[in-house]
C-alpha cells in the first residue's frame, strides 16, 4: 500500500463560453472560431494553481484523478453560450485540457484517471467516448461509471456525479448529513459496505460534512463532499440561483498507506 492522492474534480462543462477554455484561440470544423474571455483566463489561472499545488502534495504518493460528471456542456438550456455544438470537438476540447492536467501535475507510471457519468441532456454519451481516448480505467465494457466505488488503501470512496444540494446559511450542510445517513442505514439495512468518503458534484458548491458513527464502542467517520465546478455562472443559473455565490475549483483527499482519510483541501476561486 502507498500513500494515495484522491484528485477530483466534476462540471469542467469543457466547451462553454463561461467555463475553464484552452489557452489559445480555437477553431473548428465549421470554421467556429472562440478566443478565450478575460473570464475563462481567470478560470485557467485557478486552474495552473491547482495543478501546481496538486503537483507538490503528489510527492511520494499515488495519484488517482476522477471527473466526476458534466465532462462537456453540450447545449443544455438551447442558450448557445459555447463554442460549439458540435459534442465530439467539445469532447477533444476536454481531452485537451486533461491531457495538460496530467502533464502538469507530473503524471506517473501507476496513476489512474477515472470518469462518472453526468447530466444526460449536457453530456449524452460522450464521457464514454472521452474515458477512452484518457485512457481512463474502464467500467466493464464502458469507459465511464454510473457509481464509482474505489477502495483506496482499504477505505471505500464513492463517486457519482448527482447528490444532495448544498444547503445555504444555517441549513448548509444538513441535505449532505442526511443523504450520508441514508446511505448508513441502508448499508446496515442491506448487510453491505459502509462507504468511508461520498464525493458528489452537479450544484457547484464546494462542501464537506462529516458524519459520525459507531460500532459498539468503535467510532467512524464518512467524509461526504460536494465539489465545486470549473464554469462561472450561467445566464439559466443567473435566473434560477441569482444570488448564490460560484466557486471555480477542485479537491484533494489523501489517503495514507495505513488507511487514515485526510480532511479535504479545497483549491478554490471565488468569483464575487
């Protein structure tokens, strides 16, 4: 067993005007043409400095990256705020941009990356099209996986792309609490594995909450957290959560070799 790096991240939306873009000007097959935004360079920045602090944590550890769902936007609300609407360049898009993750964060013989699968109408079937081309470990005959379980260092880590809302003010927390104690007692209902980390993605709110539980005098821990995005606020998000604040980024949980779960970092922009 070895120290193991969790890298996650969910909602890169790749081919949205308002998510992380390449760093260069893009054409494609139909002549579309897209020029970063002053926004998306801030969004790449954030980017580089997640890779850069992914990069100095990995020492000495395996890394395992998972995209946790919403690979590419596709045109989901018909707004036509992408590039393109062409999936598969929205797809090369992506592969681009992870291919440029690895490589910045010193990607190694024995990594693995994963993928989950998102929204239908933003993605359709594509993250399986991407898993492939990412060389992602598959799911079967698939490259992609419904539900992600993973047994890191003999812990269990779950991903899947939809899970509760974060919760705001006071309430923040409690949806994500409660969906983890659906799952304990349903575990214990159905004689099988109690998950040790949830990790869930599609609201765009970094959160972490912890919930307690006990075997006889034996206390336990099941680490659930919601993960930011890598795409700014959408004209449909504008209208349905006006108010709410965006975070741009991504997470790491470290998995040592004996089995004990770091509290998760987040590496977030705020963009308000």
């Amino acid at each position: 067993m070895k120290d193991t790096l969790l890298v996650v991240l969910s909602d890169l939306h790749s081919g949205s005007n308002y998510a992380l873009f390449l760093d260069r000007a893009w054409k494609g097959l139909n002549e579309n043409t897209h020029t970063p935004t002053s926004n998306q360079q801030k969004i790449r920045a954030q980017f580089l400095k997640y890779a850069a602090e992914v990069k100095a944590a990995r020492k000495n550890k395996a890394v395992k990256i998972i995209i946790n769902g919403d690979a590419i936007d596709g045109d989901h609300h018909n707004s036509g705020d992408v590039c393109t609407l062409n999936e598969l360049e929205q797809a090369d898009i992506h592969i681009e941009l992870m291919s440029e993750f690895q490589k910045l964060i010193g990607w190694q013989r024995g990594d693995e990356i994963y993928y989950t699968r998102g929204t239908q109408t933003h993605t359709h079937n594509m993250e399986d099209y991407i898993g492939r081309e990412m060389n992602a470990v598959p799911a079967g005959d698939f490259y992609c996986h419904e539900l992600l379980k993973l047994k890191v260092n003999g812990k269990s880590a779950w991903f899947v792309h939809h899970g509760p809302g974060a919760g705001a003010g006071a309430n923040e927390g409690n949806s994500l609490r409660n969906w983890l104690k659906v799952i304990y007692y349903d575990a214990l209902k159905d004689k099988s594995e109690i998950p040790d980390i949830v990790i869930t993605g599609h609201v765009h709110t970094p959160t972490y909450t912890p919930f307690g539980w006990r075997n006889g005098l034996e206390f336990h821990l099941m680490h659930g957290i919601i993960l930011p995005s890598w795409q700014l606020k959408t004209r449909y998000a504008h209208m349905v959560a006006p108010v709410s604040k965006n975070k741009i980024g991504g997470v790491m949980v470290e998995v040592k070799a004996d089995g004990t779960i770091t509290i998760p970092v987040f590496s977030c922009m705020d963009t308000q």
